[in-house]
C-alpha cells in the first residue's frame, strides 16, 4: 500500500481494525518515508526503527488477541523535549546531546498505554526557546511547503514530519506559541491546552508556569484522538488539574455554530508587521465562521502592548531558574579537563548551551537578582495578572476570541532576525499562556508564495472540547488542512 500516509487518524484505527494492513505494516511505511525523505526535511532528531518495529508487533500481538484500542498500532512522533526511557531526549541542546532519561514522561507513558507506536523523536528550538528551530544544536528543520523556510519553532520538528507526511501525529509544548505557530506556518491544526490539563512530568522544563504540552495533527478530529490520550491529572505533576477529561472524539459536534460569540479584538489586527495576507485569509476564515452561524463581536484588549515585555521577563526569568540544573556534575555536558568546580560550570555551560539559551539565562538572572527584582519580575507579574483579568473580562461578552496565530507565514531560513524582531513574532500567542487560556491553530489558506496561514481561535479555561468542536465544524466545509505541500506527496 503506497497511499497510508495520507490516512486520518480515524482511517487508520479502522484500516487496522479492519485487518486492511498490520501495525507492522503502517511503522514500515512510515520508516521507508523517513528514510527516504528526512534528508530534505530534517525533522528527526533520532528514529526508534527497531523499537517502533518491536511496538507495531506487539500492538498486532494485542489485536490478534482481541485487547486492541482505538489507537492501538498507530505511529506517533514525540518532540524531543519529552524524556523517554532509553532513548535520548535532548530538548535541542549540546548541553543534553548525550542524555538518556531513565524513566518516560507521563505523556509518553499514556502514548505507550494506548498502543501507540513511537517512530522517534523530533527536532525543536534549544530548549524550545524560539520560533524557527533554527537554535537547535542539530541544525535546521525545513518547513515541507518550502525548504528554504523554517518550519515554526520550538515544536518545528512536530510540525513537519506531519506536513511530510512522516508522522500522522505529534506531540507538542507550548510556552509561548510553540505549538500554534508551527502548525500556523506548516498548515496544521494544534491546541495548547489550558495549564494544568496536562502532565508536564518528564517534559524538559523551560518556563514551568507557562509550559504545557499538546497534540499537533492535520485536523481537529485527528488532535482530539491525541488529547484522549495526553490529558488528565497526574500526581507526578503538582499542577496538572484534578478534573474530569472529556472524550474530545465524542464531542467534536457538540458545540454549534450558530449563535457562537466571536470576539475579534480591534488592537489585534492593527499590530505593526501583521503581512496583508494573514491579514485577509483571517478575516475571511472569520466570515466563513459566520456565514456558519457565528456572530462576529468587536472587543477590546487593552493590554496588547504589554504582552512581548511581559512574556520576555516572566519566561526568562523561570528559565534561568530551570536551567541552573544543567552544571556539568550531574548529568549533560561536561568541559574537558576543569580547573576547579567553577570553571567546570563556567566552560560545561558556556560550551554546551547556544547563543539564545545563553542570552535568556542572562535576561532572567538580572531580573531575579536583589534590587531588580522588584522592578521586573514582581512588576511582571502584576502586569501578567491585567492580562488575564483582560481576556476574563472579554468571555463575559463572547464565546471565544479570534486572532491571528502569527503576524507572517513562514521566515526564510537564515532570515536572521535580531531577537526583539522574533520576540515581536510571538505578539499573538505568549498572552495566552501567561493567562494559561487554551488556544488552537487552524489553517485558513495560503499567502501569495502559497505558504500557509493560520488562525487562532482562544477559549476560556477547559474549553478544549468546544475549541476542537468549532474547529472541526470550520474544517467540514473548507479543505484546507487535507492539502499536502509537494514532498509529502512523495511516494517512498
Ligand atoms: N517563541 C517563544 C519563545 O521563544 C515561545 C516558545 C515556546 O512556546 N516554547 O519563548
């Protein structure tokens, strides 16, 4: 079979249901595809061939048994932040080039759980700090509909080995945009749940109170399968949400159009460097959300202006902290030859960390540190508190909140951006985390160099089911997540 690629995640739970191909038979697909056309792509950062071989026998053994789920047998990609038991987990960096987590993330552990099959793990920003995965230590991950673009960042590699067609799914993280930005630039859908919705356990830590993970996929429908799986309350995370989880596949119709409240804030669409082209496509995915019943509702959010500052003081700052476990004694990179304990820090960090990791751990440290930290990290949180009273304020009036996921498709690679140029990129998708709202991308279309364009759509706390819901619906009547860049349509 040459065409399982291009299969929903529904098709393939009943294609294997159905006995039409084997597990086994889906991995290798899958393999030959990398095989054949990662080398363009560069989205794996290691590929678990005989371990993925070894799951898709054993999910075959279960369904022979007649002990197969809905998802069992069917292949997944994880980003390279989430720990997997004996196979390395890097986050992107030198710093971790040689780590091999001794246990699996609860992510990964409930994939496992539900008969997925991990094909390997995915290029991403260093420590997912960016927007391009231009930062990783392995190099650049190309975006499949053009290969001189970057893919998104830090969930690049997520996003395309879906849009290649090497992956049916993946998991993502989101500290600031991480999962919508790349599915905005390579034509996917992808939900950021809300904080908490989902176990953070042996996910690398960046910027703790903003990180969460989440699914990445073609449609709506294929990202509900995965949220099945990834969320839920899990005592190893402190802050991951004892609530009852929706069935997200059973309610994808659940939630009407008609009447559904559409907040569009006017600060929005006059944000500096918003390209005419998301510009319109957006505005004309809104319009096709109301010839669906919606009614488009103009509202304020007076705290735009406040979102990149805040987001870069308050990431940062966590991020410092974080990553002063990485030293060079316990485990990660180590200098040659240390003088004495100090230069073994100095050297393994200076060594082993990239330039953006560095410059952030800089910007956080100053801003913790006695005398500043007044001034920005605790004045950053106040400010962060406005911005969320902000957004509850607007779902008094609507349902949910329209924007753009990006201001541009997607950057050449190499474009060089100074780094308050690409803080600048993230102006649509940082407020959400820092309110810990849940958001997801859908793709409305394509800019003139036909690259893909996103929207986002923001819900309230634990409306992930309404979020895929209406994402679902928009996506029974347009088709533009089921169209393929050119290398996906590559046979191997
Ligand atoms: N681009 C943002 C940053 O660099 C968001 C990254 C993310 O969500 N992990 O911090």
């Amino acid at each position: 079979m040459t065409d399982l690629h291009r299969l929903s995640i529904r098709e393939l739970s009943e294609g294997l249901a159905q006995a039409k191909f084997s597990s086994r038979e889906l991995t290798q697909h899958y393999l030959n595809r990398i095989a054949k056309i990662d080398n363009q792509v560069q989205s794996y950062v290691t590929v678990t061939t005989e371990q993925a071989l070894a799951q898709a026998d054993a999910a075959d053994a279960l369904r022979q048994a007649g002990n197969a789920t809905t998802l069992t047998g069917i292949p997944i990609a994880h980003k390279d932040i989430f720990c997997t038991q004996g196979i390395k987990t890097t986050a992107g960096s030198k710093i971790l080039d040689n780590f091999i987590s001794p246990y699996d993330a609860t992510v990964v552990a409930k994939g496992k759980d539900a008969g997925l099959v991990t094909l390997g793990k995915v290029n991403m920003d260093e420590f997912a700090m960016g927007s391009t995965s231009e930062s990783s230590y392995f190099g650049a991950t190309k975006n499949p509909w053009a290969l001189d673009r970057v893919p998104g960042g830090s969930s690049g590699g997520s996003a395309a080995v879906i849009a290649a067609d090497l992956a049916p799914f993946a998991t993502g993280t989101d500290t600031g945009g991480s999962i919508r930005q790349p599915a905005s630039f390579c034509g996917l859908t992808g939900l950021k749940p809300t904080y908490g919705r989902v176990s953070r356990f042996g996910m690398i830590a960046y910027a703790s109170s903003l990180d969460q993970g989440g699914p990445m996929a073609r449609s709506a429908e294929d990202c509900a399968y995965l949220m099945n799986v990834m969320a839920g309350h899990d005592a190893k995370d402190s802050t991951s949400m004892e609530k009852s989880v929706d069935d997200y596949v059973a309610n994808l119709d659940n939630t009407t159009l008609n009447g559904l409240r559409i907040g569009i804030p006017k600060q929005y669409f006059n944000v500096d460097g918003l390209s005419n082209d998301v510009k319109v496509r957006v505005e004309e995915s809104l319009k096709k959300l109301e010839e669906l019943g919606a009614i488009l509702v103009e509202i304020d959010l007076n705290m735009t202006e406040a979102y990149v500052p805040t987001y870069y003081l308050i990431a940062p700052a966590e991020a410092s902290s974080n990553l002063s476990r990485y030293d060079g004694v316990r485990y990660g990179y180590r200098c040659d030859e240390p003088k004495d304990i100090l230069d073994l820090y100095k050297r393994s960090r200076s060594e082993g960390f990239g330039a953006e990791v560095q410059r952030r751990i800089l910007i956080g440290t100053y801003a913790l540190s006695a005398g500043y930290y007044d001034a920005y990290y605790v004045k950053a949180q106040k400010v962060r508190r406005l911005i969320q009273q902000d957004f509850l304020k607007a779902f008094e009036s609507v349902d949910v909140i329209a924007a753009p996921s990006a201001p541009t498709t997607a950057y050449k690679i190499g474009a060089d951006l100074t780094p308050v140029e690409m803080y600048l990129g993230d102006i649509y998708t940082i407020a959400v985390n820092l309110a810990g709202l849940p958001a997801i991308n859908a793709p409305v279309g394509f800019d003139q160099d036909q690259l893909p364009v996103g929207l986002q759509l923001i819900g309230n706390y634990w409306s992930e089911s309404q979020l895929l819901s209406i994402v679902h619906q928009y996506q029974q009547h347009t088709d533009f997540h089921t169209q393929r860049a050119a290398i996906a349509e590559e046979n191997a």
